[in-house]
C-alpha cells in the first residue's frame, strides 16, 4: 500500500459515540515521497552511528542507565507526572513524601524498561512480552486497578472527562485483540519489503490508535520503538529513546498522530518520526562524545587525590549510575564506614567533581553536577 493513497479507518457509530476501527497494517509499504527517501537514509546513517558509539564504549551500560533514567523521566511527564530528572535519580527515602507518587510512576517505567530488555534475551517482541511490560508499568500506582498487564474489555478515550467529550476514541474493545495481531504479524512477517525504521514509526501509531490497555498506553507505545529495534538488530543497546523529542514537541506530536486518523496523512507522521530518530541519534552520540570527555577528565582529577583515589575511583563509577548520593550509600556501595565515607565526599567535593545540593548539615546530598547536567539540557 503507498502512503499517498492510505486510508487509516472509519468511523463506527456505538451507543452515544463513535470509534474510530484503524485499518490493519501487515502489507507492504511503498511512497512516493522524495523526503522520506532522504529522512530515512540520513535516520540510518545517525542510527548506525549512534550504535557504533554503543559497541566501543567501554562499560556502556553503567552510562545508558541515564539514558533509561531520562526516557522514564521524559515519557511520563508527557502524561502528566512532574518529577524532574534531578529528582528521579534520588533513592525514594529523598524524595519529599508529596512528589513519591509521581516518583514511582517514573521508576515503574523505568523497572519495565528493564523487564522488557532482559525479556527480549527469550522471548521475542510479542503482545506477551507489552502485556508483562504492562503490568509492572502500573504495579502500586495511578491505574493498578485498571487491568494491569491485559488488554482492554471496555471502551477508553483520549482527552475530554468522558466519551461525549472526548478529543479521539480508540476502537471498540472487542477488535482489540484482532488488531494487536495483525500489529504483532507487522513486526515479523519477513515476506514484507519494508524498513525497520518504517514499521518501527508505523507500529507506533497503530499501537497509539488502537490504545489496548485502559492505562499507560503512551508509555508503551513509546518503549516500543527501541523494544523493536532491538529485537529485530537495528540497535545493540537500548541508546535510542524518543521520548525527549517527543516531549519538546508535544503539540506536533499529537497533531501528528491526529492527522493520520483524521486525514489518512500518514506521511506527514512518518516524515515527523524519522525526523525524530536523526535528532535523537545525532543528539545521542554527541552525549556519549561528551562523556566520553567528562570521564577522561574525571578520572585525572580523582588520580590527584592520593591515598584514596581507589576508594574514589569506585565511588565515581557508581556515580556514572546514581549521580546524586548520600553517605549512607557510599557506606553501603563501597562497604565502607561511615567516617571513610564522609571524607570520600568531601575530597570529591573540593576536586570539583560534586556539588552538595542540600545546603544542611545532616542528610546531606551530593550530585555529580557535570555528568548530570548532560542529561539535563
């Protein structure tokens, strides 16, 4: 099917309302749009690019914890939460007791993150593998009520207090199933001549349209994108989150997602995806460039402490994954007293490598400023 002549749905008159029945997407994908020969050429190159950064750069994962970090952070604040990046890498026992939910809403994502990742090692991408996804996504907090880890079995919307309001109205549940199916057949039917870029920006849109839980469906929907490229070898690492751009442009995000079901305008949404992954990919490599810098120089700087630069080495590694610490996990990261502990800091603090964020005499919380503000612009 060319994208020029695509029709998304049609409308399905209910009681009171009306749901929109997307059109199945396993077929071939043709267009004849010159852009999206270009985007899609220039979004490989910098996909390519970014995941070689990943294969050479030693003890990647401690780094791309942040990356998990910052996509939890991002995508749930598209839905509402406002827990700040500062604030998402903080033990839960820092975090004011008023901002805990928001908090777990975001290290639910990023426990699902994980889940799914280690997932794909045995069982391939699969409406399965979302389903589990799902339900630690809503484990313990706003929607574990509403059918965590299954599919829905009544009606949902999206916007508006209720369906005579509503700004869309995904399909009827009972073609749930049948729909996740054929989305489910897109990611492995092999007969198909189509790029991963193409189905991994087509599978989030019908995965957005058909919207097949009652809770966290954006969420998903945008874990899916590196849960595809990972399981189909497009990326070694889970380096490519889009939540970021997404979030910095929340209203051409939504629009364009409207304007597929509204006017079959699925090449304006792809153009808007594939444009998505060059800036992400671009934007991802430049980071690991620049940590990259920041370690090198880190690690001089804690060389000149001395005696402790072991201990403080240790304590900077663990900082790569826990930017913001206390004494108490320095005690219990590097199995060390109390005393030892507080003089870590406080030798790391006048190196210039943390900054102590409290401003108190107890409980007091050191960030490593550099390294966290690259997550941060």
């Amino acid at each position: 099917m060319k994208f020029e002549s695509f029709s998304a749905g049609a409308w399905a008159s209910r009681y009171q309302y009306k749901s929109f029945e997307p059109t199945p997407v396993n077929h071939d994908w043709t267009w004849e749009d010159p852009t999206i020969h270009v985007l899609l050429e220039d979004a490989t190159r910098a996909l390519g690019e970014l995941n070689a950064f990943s294969l050479i750069v030693p003890d990647i994962d401690r780094f791309i914890r942040m990356h998990v970090v910052k996509e939890a952070q991002k995508s749930s604040r598209i839905e509402g939460t406002q827990t700040g990046i500062d604030e998402a890498v903080l033990s839960e026992v820092h975090v004011r007791p008023e901002r805990r939910d928001d908090w777990r809403e975001v290290h639910n994502y990023i426990d699902a993150m994980s889940l799914a990742i280690e997932r794909l090692a045995t069982l391939p991408l699969s409406n399965r593998l979302l389903c589990e996804t799902h339900a630690v996504l809503m484990r313990g907090v706003r929607g574990e009520h509403k059918r965590p880890g299954e599919f829905r079995i009544s009606q949902n919307w999206i916007g508006g207090s209720s369906l005579t309001d509503a700004a869309f109205i995904p399909p009827h549940h009972e073609g749930v199933p049948e729909l996740m199916a054929d989305l489910e057949q897109l990611w492995h039917n092999e007969a198909l001549q189509v790029p991963h870029l193409i189905r991994a920006a087509i599978s989030h849109y019908q995965f957005e349209t058909i919207h097949p839980f009652l809770d966290g469906n954006g969420r998903i929907g945008r874990l899916l994108i590196p849960l595809y490229l990972i399981s189909h070898g497009v990326l070694a690492k889970p380096s490519l989150y889009l939540s970021d751009f997404f979030e910095r442009n929340r209203a051409s995000y939504y629009d364009a997602l409207m304007r597929v079901r509204q006017s079959d305008d699925l090449l304006h949404w792809v153009r808007f995806f594939l444009r998505g992954v060059l800036e992400t990919a671009e934007n991802g490599r430049q980071l690991f460039q620049q940590i990259l810098t920041l370690r090198t120089e880190a690690e001089q700087r804690v060389m000149a402490i001395g005696r402790r630069s072991a201990n403080a080495r240790k304590l900077l590694e663990h900082l790569y994954r826990q930017p913001v610490v206390a004494a108490a996990d320095v005690t219990e990261t590097l199995s060390v007293s109390n005393p030892t502990a507080q003089t870590l800091l406080r030798a790391l603090e006048e190196c210039g490598l943390l900054v102590e964020q409290t401003g108190q005499q107890r409980d007091r919380l050191f960030r490593f400023e550099a390294y966290l503000s690259l997550f941060t612009k």
